[in-house]
C-alpha cells in the first residue's frame, strides 16, 4: 500500500470548536488570582495524580474551576474582578456598597423593558 504524501502543515485537521471545558480554557477564562490558584491546585492534583494513578482529584480541580470559570465568562473580566474584591473585603471585615433588592428588581425590570 502506497504511503500517503506528506499532508502540508496549512491542511493538517484542527478542531473546528475547542471544549470550554479543557485545562488550557479554565485557564485562560479565569481572572485575577483565580487563575494563580488554579494553576496551583490543578499542578498539585496532576502530581498527585502521576503518583496514585488517579484522576479523581484532578477531576474535582476541573469541576470547581469549571464553574468559576463560567461565572466569569458570562460577568466579563472586569465585573468578575469586582465581585472578586468585594469578597475579599467583606472577608476582611470591611463593608462594601450595596443596592437593596427592590431598587435592583426595579432596575432589571427597567432594562428588560427597553
């Protein structure tokens, strides 16, 4: 059987879509020190992985930044900062501004009217 020609590197198949599901896309959707402690958690489970020969863990990393991950992605980079430094200063004891419930229903209901 006759070797096929050598398949030049513009045709070779590339995924049309990638998962948002991938390591690399958890990644690169987190922001701020989000990212920092995923890389950190998922390098510390794939050790533990190479060792144990289990993914259960790596796999629990990728579940709980999945969703971190979509959370920013739909808020955008900068109101996912935000909410970011909110926590972490509510965290810290100090106080944050707020918007009562009312006037945030009134002002979603005004946008949803436009």
């Amino acid at each position: 059987m006759a070797r096929p020609a050598a398949i030049p590197p513009e045709a070779e198949p590339r995924p049309a879509l990638l998962s948002a599901h991938t390591p690399r896309a958890i990644r690169d959707a987190l922001v701020g020190s989000e990212r920092a402690e995923f890389e950190h958690d998922y390098q510390q489970a794939m050790t533990e992985s190479a060792t144990t020969l289990d993914l259960t863990e790596v796999l629990k990393v990728l579940d709980v930044y999945r969703e971190l991950a979509e959370l920013a992605r739909r808020q955008g980079p900068e109101a996912h900062l935000r909410m970011l430094d909110a926590v972490d200063r509510l965290q810290r004891g100090q106080t944050v501004p707020v918007i009562s419930g009312h006037l945030h229903k009134a002002e979603i209901s005004a946008r949803l009217s436009r």
